[in-house]
C-alpha cells in the first residue's frame, strides 16, 4: 500500500480519516444502541480476517490459463466472494424495527 502522505501534509491524512465513512458508521452504530465497543470489534476483527483470507487465497491461486476470457472469471469470482462477504450473518438487524428505531 502506498504512504498516503507521500503526496499529502499528515495534517491533511489525519483530516480525510476523521471522515472516513467506515468507521463514523461503527460509531453510529454504537450511538444509536444497535451494537456495542465489543461487537464492532468482532466485526472489524472478522473483516479483516476475511480480507487476510482472501489474499492468502489469490498469492496461492495460479493464474488464469491464457485462452480463458477474464471476464468470466472475474464474473465468477466477484460472485463467489460477494457472497461470502456480504453473508446474512454479518449484518444483523435484530434490535432494530423497519424504521429503523431501536426495539
């Protein structure tokens, strides 16, 4: 990963992360009772572990035969990991009503 603050100040870097989207929703989340400190870091921990996996599964996976369209293996696999990524057991709206108040 490239040094964000190769082109940017760290003042700058530090500004964009305050309003990174990411974790502001984690911390919404928190607020507002849907879940708390502990559950959010489960779930920040079993994103990272996901995405480790992951990488780990693509240094090991050999490349594509040469005649094969790329397409229809990204297709594939952007399904396959769609899947598992966004898994009914990730998201969790148990404390919450259709309008999105808490129970």
């Amino acid at each position: 990963m490239a040094d964000p603050e190769q082109y940017r100040s760290k003042e700058e870097v530090a500004q964009w992360r305050t309003r990174d989207p990411i974790p502001a929703f984690g911390q919404r989340l928190i607020a507002d009772g849907v879940i708390d400190e502990a559950e959010l870091q489960r779930i920040d921990a079993d994103a990272i572990a996901r995405v480790d996996a992951a990488v780990e599964f693509a240094d090991a996976s050999p490349f594509p035969a040469p005649g094969l369209p790329i397409c229809s293996v990204k297709s594939k696999t952007l399904a396959r990991v769609a899947s598992e990524v966004f898994s009914p057991r990730m998201i969790s709206t148990s404390g919450m009503r259709s309008t999105g108040e808490k129970k």
